[in-house]
C-alpha cells in the first residue's frame, strides 16, 4: 500500500517550493523597482529641466533689476552679488556682459552646456532726455543635463539594489519563518509516512493555514488509515473466501470425476463446456473431441431404441423467462461406438448471479446394471432358484390375474393341474438331495417341452407341480395331464450307476366364471390330486364336486386346518382324569387318562 520513497531525495529539494515563492516575489519586486525607476528618472529629469529653466529665469530677471536698480554703476561693482546669485542657483560659471563691460565667475570648462539670455538695462539721464537703454548678456555655464541625471539615476540605483537586498533578505527570513520551516516539517513527515511510519501526523496545533491543513490531513490519513485497515481485512477475508472456494472447486472437481454419474455443462449456444469421465464412457466422447460441439451431435437420448430422439428442454441464454425446474425423465442413451444404455436424465438450467440463464447441466444416471438387477431380482421372486420355472407365488399371483380376467368379461374356460410326484423320496432317501435336485432339475425341462407357449408351469414347493391351461376345456386339459403323466412315468434318471422311474398324481380342476377364489381351486385341485394317489398313485383326477371319496379328503383337509388353526391359537382344552383299580388292594401308583379337546366357534367344546 505504501509507495516507496526515492533513495536520493534531499531536505534542498524539498525546499524548492519555498525558495520559488522567495525567487518569484523578489524577482516580481525587481521588476516593479525598476519600472519605478524609469518613471522617476523621467520624473526627476523634466524636475531637472524644469528647474534649470526656472534657474536661468530667475537669474536673469535678478541680473536685471540689480543692474537696472544701480544704473550708472560699474559692472565691477556687482561681483559678489552675481556670484551669490551664482552659487544660489548652483550655475558651474556665470558672465554678464553690459556694453564693453564683462564679469566671469566660476570655472568655465569645455564639458559645461552654455546657455545665454540677454537683458535690457534703462538708465535715467535726466528729466527732459529720455533714459538710456543698455543691453547686456548673461551666459550661464551647467553640467550637462545627462550627467546630472545620470548621477541621480545611479544614486537611485544604488539605494534600490539596497532596498532590495535588504528587503529579499528579510522577505526570505519571513518566508522561512512562515513556510519553509512547516513546510518542510510536513515534506518530513510525509516522507517518513511514505516509508512506513504510518503513526506520524502532521502539527495541527499551528493556529494558521498549516495547522489548519494539518488537521485536515490528519483527518485523511486517519480516514485512509482506516480504509486500508478495512481493506487489508477485506482482501484476507477475501483470501480466505478465495481458498474456501479453491477447496470447493477442488472438492466438486473431484467429485465430478469421482462420481459414476455422467455431468455434462452447455452454454446457452447448447455447446458442451463439461464432460466428466462417467460422462465420455456413457457417450463414448471424450472432452477433446466433445468440447465445443452442439449437445445434439453428442447425445442420443430415445424412448426406446426405434423411437424418436428426445428433444431436451436445453436452457439458452436468449430464454427471456425459463422455467427453473430440472426436467427428469429415463430413456435409453446410443453410444459413439452403437453401446445401448438405459439411463434416467435430468435437465437443469444454469444461472449467473443476475438470475440470467447462461445454459444448462445435464445429468445421466446409468440404469443398466440398476434394471439388471431389478430384473434378476423379479426374476428371484418370482421364480424357483432350482428349476427355473415360475414359484408358488407367481403361480398364485396369474391364477388369481386368470380369475379376475375371466369374471370381468364373462366367459372363459381354463384348467388348472396338480401334480405331486410318486416315489420322489426314495431318490432323495438312496442318492441324496443333491441326485434329487438334478433329476428334479432335469424332469422340469421335459415337462416344460409339452405344454403350450400360453401355458404356465410351475414348481409349487417339494416335488409338488402345477400347471396353468388357459383357454382350454376340460377334455383338453385331461390330454394335456395324460400326456404329462406318461412323459414322467417314461422319464428315467440315472445317478451314479443307479437308475430310478417315476410315476406322477395329478389333480384336474376346471376354471370358469364361477369358480369362487384362487384358494377354493387350490383345494380343489390338492384334493383331486390326493384323490389319484388314494386311487393307486400315477394317474390323472378330475375334480367332481359330488365325488364321495374327494368329500372324506375335504372333511379330513378341514380337521387339519381347524387342528393347526387351534394349536397356533392355543384354543386346546387339555383334561385330566385319574385311573383307579377295582380292586382297592391293589398298588398301581398314579395314573391318569388325558384328554384333549378343541374349542369351536361358539366357545363350546
């Protein structure tokens, strides 16, 4: 902040403006002295003339009268009148010549100016002749009228060269009493304020225009003082702000090229500005060769890959009033190199510190491995991890879908079919659940081979089947079962040099509009199927509601699911009676029969 001081500056070179105001009031002084000068030289040379004329007038006129006064008597006899009024007059040398008559005074040199003046002298005779006139001559010698005036003129330069000595003299001693003393001391002060010591104030207790200056001064660099104190603070502040922000960059820099989700940034021309590495493996640009090209060339966005390109609502900096809300959406991304991607979007506008839009920030997040994912995670859900083939609840989930379906228009006939292998557990007794899960594995696949693309098979758990027949009636649906049970029945599974055969049950139930619930045709279904293994196990039943045998298996179903129910609900009874023998001599010990009862609906039992 502070300017450095010159290294060869001197308290003389300081002084120079007092000395210039001391040389410019002395020289001003000079001049007007000597126009003064001229005046009263031309002054004193007109008195001159004036005077000499006035001089010899008056001389003469006093010459005259004398003689004319004492007429009759010798020139002579005036010698020491004339030279009175000689030396009154201060004449160098005077001669008065009457008739042949001639008196000299003074000394006459060839350097006088000579001037003459005749008279006229009457002189009585008596009273009848008129009087005598006699002329006469006075010649009067002076010094030149240049010499005299030169004599005045260095006299009176003599005294003004004085004057003005004495009065530069005085005027500088004024001066530097004045001004060059606080002057100077202010030149020092600021001199030192300028190398630094910024504590140092000039004297503002002079009751003059210094102090006055020097309060106003001091009052400044106090203000100045203070400002640079707030500026300094203001710029570290401000350092700090700069740093802060410095780490900020750094971090987001970071976190861009970090982060797994593509950042791109376009000016309002939608050119690319910005491309982080996620970004140029999603698009397959680099920032070299994408920087400054139209988003359009860049980014391929569709609905789906036959589709259309999606036109992104970029943010130009001719928007008089853009919308600020960042538009989302999913869409599938086309490569440089042809790579398809599923991606969700999202646009974003950017803004300067007016509120103007200068452009927009695109975001693409990578869906791929998210719908992978999701996808093998419905897939788990919905499917057996051994077999491949859908599981109970999606099973259950498309006979209730088939149900609903069907009610809502009406009409529709369906099938359902389950199936429950025989002798499964004699491999997975023998060979182990491994050999058990192979050979269920391989069975899947040829069941599989033998029902319809519209057709749905299922592993319901165990070595129990079922499978879905749409739009089929019961005579079909009964081939189908047929041709499922011989399939199984000529299956052979060989493990380890051992071979087995199987035999399947299945239940056939029929779906139609007035099929009550999907748990209603489950149980018909089980107790069709439980009915062919009663029946001699490896053979299709069809579910008849009146069937005797399929009634015992309902009612024998019902008791296990009240007997659950009631163990699950702790609603057994249990009681105690003791057992006592006839014979009271005889010594049995404690013994008491057990009962068990279950309580029903009402509470009774």
């Amino acid at each position: 902040m502070n300017a450095p001081a010159e290294q060869g500056s001197s308290p003389v070179q300081s002084a120079g403006i007092p000395a210039k105001i001391t040389g410019i009031v002395f020289w001003g002084l000079v001049v007007i002295g000597l126009l003064l000068t001229a005046i009263i030289n031309h002054y004193i040379e007109d008195a001159l003339h004036f005077e000499r004329e006035l001089s010899i007038t008056a001389a003469t006129g006093s010459i005259d009268e004398m003689m004319e006064s004492h007429a009759g008597e010798p020139l002579d006899s005036f010698h020491s009148e004339i030279d009175e009024w000689r030396n009154r007059f201060k004449f160098d040398a005077l001669t008065v010549t009457l008739t042949d008559e001639s008196v000299t005074l003074g000394n006459i040199t060839s350097d006088l100016n000579e001037t003459k003046r005749t008279f006229y002298t009457r002189i009585p005779v008596d009273d009848e002749t008129p009087d005598l006139l006699r002329s006469g001559t006075i010649t009067i010698y002076q010094a030149p009228l240049a010499a005299v005036v030169g004599d005045y003129r260095k006299n009176i330069l003599i005294g003004m060269v004085g004057l003005f000595l004495v009065f530069g003299m005085l005027l500088q001693f004024i001066l530097k009493r004045i001004i060059s003393i606080p002057f100077m001391h202010m030149v020092d002060t600021a001199r030192s304020f300028v190398k630094g010591q910024e504590d140092l104030r000039f004297d503002d207790k002079r009751q003059d225009e210094f102090g006055f200056l020097g309060t106003f001064i001091n009052q400044a660099l106090d203000h100045l003082t203070d400002q640079q104190l707030k500026l300094e603070s203001a710029l570290e502040r401000q350092h700090e702000v700069e740093k802060d922000l410095e780490k900020e960059k750094d971090l987001a820099e970071t976190t861009l090229y970090s982060i797994t989700d593509a950042v791109i940034t376009i000016d309002g021309n939608s050119n690319i500005e910005f491309l982080n590495p996620a970004g140029e493996r999603m698009t397959g640009w680099s920032i070299e060769h994408a920087r400054f090209k139209d988003i359009e060339k860049i980014l391929d966005l569709r609905k789906s890959k036959q589709d259309k390109r999606i036109e992104l609502p970029i943010h130009r900096d001719t928007d008089k009033d853009p919308s600020l809300e960042t538009v989302k959406g999913t869409a599938v991304l086309t490569s440089r190199d042809g790579m398809y991607k599923s991606v969700e979007y999202s646009v974003a506008p950017t803004l300067d510190h007016t509120g103007r839009t200068m452009g927009s920030v695109i975001v693409l997040q990578d869906l791929t491995e998210a719908q992978e994912l999701a996808q093998q995670l419905v897939y788990q859900a919905t499917h057996d991890g051994l077999t491949g083939l859908i599981n109970r609840n999606e099973f259950d989930n498309r006979i209730q879908s088939l149900l609903e379906n069907t009610k809502k228009i009406g009409a529709g006939t369906h099938a359902l079919l389950y199936m429950d292998l025989d002798q499964f557990k004699m491999v997975n007794d023998s060979c182990g659940h491994i050999a058990g899960d192979e050979m269920l594995r391989q069975l899947s696949e040829r069941i599989r081979e033998h029902i319809g693309k519209s057709d749905t098979l299922a592993r319901l758990g165990g070595d129990e089947f079922g499978v879905l027949l749409e739009d089929s009636t019961v005579h079909r649906a009964e081939f189908v079962a047929n041709r499922l049970r011989e399939e199984v029945e000529d299956f052979r599974f060989s493990w380890n040099d051992k071979s087995f055969g199987l035999g399947v049950s299945i239940g056939l139930v029929s779906i139609d509009i007035n099929t009550d619930s999907k748990d209603d045709l489950l149980s018909m279904a089980d107790r069709a199927c439980y009915a062919a293994k009663d029946a001699g196990r490896n053979r299709v039943r069809v579910f008849q509601p009146n069937d005797l045998e399929m009634l015992r298996r309902h009612k024998d179903t019902e008791w296990v699911s009240r007997i659950h129910n009631a163990i699950d609900e702790d609603t057994l009874l249990i009681a105690a009676q003791p057992i006592v023998p006839i014979n009271p001599e005889r010594k049995m010990g404690e013994i008491f029969e057990i009962l068990i009862r279950m309580q029903g609906i009402d509470g009774k039992t």
